[in-house]
C-alpha cells in the first residue's frame, strides 16, 4: 500500500520507508483515501511514538541471537548500532549481551546443543508468566521451555506458534 501524494524531503530519504509506513496510519491515508497533507516537516520521533505507543503495553525487553558465529553477529551489531557487548553471561546460555536504551537487551550467542537451530526470538514483558504461557498454550501454540528463572534476570519461557520461536520475560 502507498499513498503517492506523500512526499518526503530528500534529507529524510534514508527514512523514507520508515516514514511511509509509520505516518499512513498517523495522518489517515489510506487505500481508499488521496489525502494531500505532506510529511515534509514531520519529526519521525514523533510519528514513530504517536504510531507505536497509543495504547500499546507490549514491549520487548529481550532479542536473542542464536548463531553460529557469535563474534561476527557482535561485530555487526556493533559496527552497524554502535554497541558494546559483555563476556559471556552464564545465566543467559552464554550469550554476550549489550544493553539498549529502552532498558531492554539484546543477546547473541551460540546454540546450547547440537539440535537448537539458528533464531532470532524477541521475549515481550509480561507481567504474569504463568498466565501469559497458559494464554499462548490455549491458542494454540507449544511451549518449548516452560517458565524458567534465571539468576540476575528474572523468569523466561518460550513457545513457538505456527513455527514461530518467541518468548515472555517477566522481571
């Protein structure tokens, strides 16, 4: 979907897409309409927060990387977002974590055995774990790892839904 009467400045060119699909909902184009408002001097700040956190009390507070190459996804990550990753943290398979703004964490670090496959999974907060799991459970999706308390960072588990690996973290 685009709406064509938008246009984008060239010095915000690099967030052109960003802007295209963040801002439709946010100044009401849409399919059917041909609004003619401009984003020109829109702060993406602004739309990206309008967009995203009107009601939304998901958050993901942890990304795990699963590779087979745990220096060269940190090397990346680092060259690419200006990140600092740790040692290897024991209680998290260990993976070498960089904390992110949000005082979320990503996590890179190599499978824990010879049948875990590569994955990215993001672990959204919750606030009950055991509720959350049973919820995913009843539609319909298996859970890989029950709750799991991890020393130093709360309690985790995965599930995977219509071979989708993700996961709930409850602090």
């Amino acid at each position: 979907m685009s709406c064509p009467s938008h246009t984008v400045s060239r010095r915000k060119a690099l967030t052109s897409a960003a802007v295209t699909l963040i801002a439709l909902p946010v100044i009401g184009c849409t399919q059917e309409s041909k609004t003619t408002e401009s984003v020109d001097e829109v702060e993406i700040d602004t739309i990206t927060h309008t967009s995203l956190h009107s009601g939304n009390t998901m958050q993901i507070y942890y990304l795990e990387v699963v590779t087979q190459d745990v220096d060269a996804a940190c090397k990346l990550h680092s060259a690419v977002h200006g990140v600092t990753f740790g040692d290897p943290d024991a209680s998290l398979g260990g993976a070498r974590v960089s904390k992110l703004k949000d005082g979320g964490m990503i996590g890179i670090r190599a499978p824990m055995h010879e049948a875990e496959k590569t994955v990215t999974r993001a672990y959204t907060l919750v606030k009950d774990i055991k509720a959350a799991v049973e919820a995913a459970s009843e539609s319909g999706a298996t859970i890989a790892v029950p709750p799991m308390q991890l020393p130093g960072h709360g309690t985790c588990a995965v599930f995977i839904q219509d071979g989708i690996e993700a996961g709930f973290w409850q602090l």
